[in-house]
C-alpha cells in the first residue's frame, strides 16, 4: 500500500497528499510498466516524435496543432499505462485511445488553456526584453555602467517572470488529462485541481524533478539515444503520479 500523509481528497475532489519519498517510487512504479512492455513502448515514443516532428514542419498551424494535441497524447500514454497494468497488450494504436469518446474536446481546451500560458510567456519575454533593450539605449553611445545593470536587471526579471509562470502552467497540466480522461473534469476544473494538488504535493515533486533532471543528463549522453526510453518513461510517471494521488 502506497504510504501517504493522508489518505482522503478535499470536497473539492483534490488528490490526497503523498510522502515526499514518493517521488523516487514514481520512477521506479513506471519502470516496472514499462518493462513488461518495453518494444512498444518505445515505438509509441517514436511514433510521439515522428508526430511532433511532422507537425513543426507546417507553419503556425503545425505549432498550434502540436500543443492543443499535447495533453491528448498525454491521456493516451496514461490510458495505456493502466491497459498495461491490468494485463492488457499494449499496441501501437494505444496511442490515439483518447482520440476515441466524448473527452476528445475537454482535452483539446486543456491544450488551448495550456497554449494561453506559452503566449502569456512569450508576452512577458517580449516585453521585459524589449525593456532591457531600451535599458542599454538609454545609456547612449558610451553604455553606461548603470545602463548596463539595468538592463541585466530587468533580463533577470524577464527570466523569473518566465519560470514562474511555467511551473504554474506545469503545475496545472500534470493531472489535468487524468482528471478528465477518469473522472470526466470540467477542463477548468482540472487545471485548477491539478495545480492545487501539485502545490501540496511539492516534496514529491521536488524529488522526482531532481530524479529526472539526472536522468535527462545521463540520456542526454550517448547523442540523445537515452530518450528513446526517458521520454516514454516519463510519459507513464504521469499515469503513475495520478494513481497514486487520486486513486486507480
């Protein structure tokens, strides 16, 4: 039985809070899945790529299309998970389960919501930048010293501004296909979930983020071949958090 520091969800229908050594076991939760199925679940993470790859290729729209799409594949990957889990053989076409019932919107407008925080990053960039541009002008020909920690400065916030908001919207996406996939959630609703339940599981998180930034450096060195099996992991660690806050 999963050690928790509570065991029942808020009438807000928020997750239980885990111990923070949880974080370690949602690795090692996900490797036990992925080796029972361990070739198709890397050809579901190359299929993923080929997908992504494809869609950056066409202008705008690819874009557009690659993030509303995102949190599918990320209810997809999950639902295969818990295929795999109760016994069942994983396939290829596993990986456009969520693409089949009635959850197919609710999950393009978690996308679109998601796609509001990368414009709302990208509007802080342009303008804290476009302000430590005008930092270094104002010093004129000679860049003063003061023009120059100015514009530092205010490079500095743009880069704080920026992260904050992507551990918000990282935050509100982690269980938010879940939520609607399993339990049916409102797609606002889930984000808000998701992020109120992230926010008092922070111990775990930490731990696993901590795990992953390793395992990202130490698949990152044979030139990137590690990710052929990181990036399905990672995408089955999103079923095995969810299972472990909210329940199977």
């Amino acid at each position: 039985m999963n050690e928790t520091t509570s065991t029942t969800t808020d009438s807000a229908g928020s997750g239980r809070t885990v111990a923070s050594g949880r974080g370690v076991e949602w690795w090692s939760e996900s490797w036990a899945l992925f080796v029972k199925a361990a070739g198709m679940w890397i050809v579901l993470g190359i299929l993923l790529f080929i997908i992504y790859a494809v869609l950056n290729f066409i202008p705008i729209i690819g874009g557009l299309a690659a993030a509303l799409l995102f949190p599918v594949f990320m209810a997809s990957f999950m639902l295969a998970a818990r295929k795999v889990e109760s016994g069942g053989t994983l396939e290829a076409g596993d990986l456009f389960s969520a693409l089949h019932g009635d959850k197919v919107t609710p999950l393009l407008i978690v996308g679109a919501l998601m796609l509001a925080f990368a414009v709302a990053i990208a509007v802080v960039a342009s303008l804290l930048g476009l302000g430590a541009i005008a930092g270094v002008a104002a010093g004129g020909a000679d860049r003063s010293v003061g023009a120059a920690l100015a514009a530092l400065g205010a490079g500095m916030f743009a880069l704080l501004a920026m992260l904050a908001i992507g551990v918000v919207a990282s935050m509100a996406l982690w269980f938010a296909p879940g939520l609607v996939i399993f339990r049916g959630t409102a797609p606002f609703d889930a984000m808000r979930i998701s992020f109120a339940t992230s926010l008092r599981n922070i111990g775990p998180f930490l731990l696993y983020g901590l795990l992953g930034i390793v395992a990202a450096i130490v698949a990152s060195i044979p030139i990137g071949l590690g990710w052929i099996v990181l990036a399905p992991l990672s995408m089955i660690s999103l079923y095995v958090s969810y299972r472990d806050v909210f329940g199977a």
